[in-house]
C-alpha cells in the first residue's frame, strides 16, 4: 500500500466522480482507476460502488477514508514538525479567505507577515465561506478566515476580532435624507426595515445567512429583489436606488466607484459578526501558521 493510493482514495472520496479527481490529482482517468483497482485488490474490499451516474463509498469504504485521513494528517504532522525542529525560517501557509472580506483584511496583514517572515510562501485560496469550510476540513488550506458560526463540526478556530454590521441605502432614501437633515448618523431600528426591499448575497455565503437571520429577529421576513455573489456589486446596485442590505463595516469604509450608498449604524443592540481564523482540530499548525495568526491578530487590533 502506497501513501499515493491513499491519497487518491481520498480524492475519489471527496469528488464523487473519478473525472474530477483524476483532474484534482493531476492524472490520466485510466491510471486513477488503475491505481484505485490495485489498492482494493491488495486490501480484499471495495471500496467504493459504481455506475454510470455515480461514484458512492461503501461500508468499508468509509472506515477506510477515516483511517486514511488519519495517515495523511499524521504523514503531513512528521514534514511540519521536522520543518520547525530544523528552524529554518523557510515554509509555507496556505490561506483560504472569502474574496470581498480578505480583499479589504489582508492588505493590512500580508506586508506585515512578509517584512517579519520574508522566507516563508503565503498562497491564498479564495472561495465562498461555505466551500473554505470544506476545503479547510479535508486539509486543502492550513488556515482559513472566516465568520461565525462555523457549520462545520471539525474545525477550530481562534477570534481575530468584532466586526460591526452597517446598514447601506440609496443617497435618495427617506433614511440617508433622515441622517442627512440631523447632521449626523441617526441609528436605524431593524423594524424600520420590514418594507425594503434586500439585495443580498447568494445561497452558500456566510452573509447572507445573517442578513436573512438578522431580519427574522426584527420580526419580518427580507424581500429580496436581486441576489449576488459579490459584495461590491450589491452595494452598487444600492447606491442605484435598487434596495438596501446590511455591509460589514470593514468593507463599508472601502472607498469605491461613483456608485456609492449611504451607510448608517444600527441602533443598539448593534449586530455584529465575529471574524476567526478556523483551522480543522488536531492538525499540527506549523510555527510558520502560528506567526501568520498572530499576525493577524496583531493588525486588526490596529485598524
């Protein structure tokens, strides 16, 4: 049995679909499935069932894919724990982060991390909340910057910080008219919002729930108009005239286009969402992963 042919199952495992792991694995479908038939041979089980439309583990399957995952991780534990004992200042740490949050986060944190730690390779993955959690669970980032709550019951996770939650309306609206003729922000009640109309984020994304959520605490049910997956855009579409949604406050400040809405603080007790850095319990974190969440911890308290 070869580390190789563990890794393949486990591949196999997590597609669902010999094509798109053999394309993962960067392999020929044919040496995949070969790989596949003689670590089954060797073990005496089959591993998983097929059909034309369908790649589904078996019994045995599943309590191989455990085991083997625990021989991956452990493997992964001996590189990264030799890596520190040699103390050399060299690494890696790949980061997965939600595009529009780490677009405005990370510019704070990566030169810092790079003046402090010049050898070590930072590689980014950039993918919806709900994707990072998968990815970060099988092990495919070191760490991963996310908001609660986590749905995924593998990981952990360390708090980098509160991030307060805005509301953003056309410049037109009664409510930006409102704070405009006080000559200050005038904090908006979520009950005040029933008969808006919401332009949120698409199903899969963390903030959407919490849009949809905060809503229902206020007694009402959003009418979403228009749906997105990228935050700029729906606040473009605000400052149109074309709704209202709730921004997180780091990417409220971010100047952009000539389309810009109007953001007003909500009125107490103001929602807020809680940024972490996750990664999956009982993985070995590298001194190199260490240095970067502290890092991190270290920029958002000055911003």
């Amino acid at each position: 049995m070869e580390l190789r042919q563990l890794q393949y199952a486990l591949q196999i495992a997590a597609e669902r679909n010999f094509s798109r792991a053999a394309e993962k694995l960067h392999i020929a479908q044919p040496s995949l499935s070969q790989q596949l038939s003689k670590l089954e041979k060797e073990i005496g089980v089959l591993l998983f069932q097929r059909n034309t439309s369908s790649v589904e583990l078996t019994h045995a399957g599943a309590a191989f894919m455990e085991q083997a995952q625990k021989i991956i991780d452990a493997v992964e534990l001996l590189r990264q724990e030799m890596s520190d004992i040699s103390q050399l200042r060299g690494g890696k740490v790949v980061v997965g982060s939600m595009p529009i949050t780490g677009s405005h986060l990370l510019p704070y944190v990566l030169p810092t991390f790079k003046l402090t730690f010049p050898d070590i390779e930072i590689s980014l993955v950039e993918d919806s909340s709900m994707n990072l959690e998968k990815l970060t669970a099988l092990g495919k980032t070191d760490l991963s910057l996310l908001s609660l709550p986590l749905v995924e019951p593998s990981l952990a996770y360390e708090i980098i910080g509160k991030e307060l939650i805005d509301l953003a309306v056309p410049p037109n609206h009664p409510l930006a008219k409102r704070a405009m003729a006080s000559k200050r922000p005038v904090a908006v009640k979520l009950e005040e919002l029933k008969d808006e109309p919401f332009i949120v984020l698409k199903r899969g994304q963390g903030f959407r729930k919490m849009t949809i959520e905060l809503c229902q605490q206020a007694g009402f049910e959003p009418q979403v108009v228009f749906e997105s997956s990228n935050m700029e855009t729906i606040q473009s579409l605000v400052a149109a005239g074309m709704g209202v949604t709730f921004v997180p406050r780091y990417i409220a400040r971010a100047p952009r286009s000539e389309f810009v809405p109007v953001y007003l603080p909500l009125a107490d007790p103001v929602p807020y969402r809680t940024l972490v850095v996750a990664y999956r319990k009982g993985r070995y974190l590298s001194k190199a992963a260490e240095a970067f969440i502290e890092t991190f911890k270290k920029s958002m308290a000055g911003i």
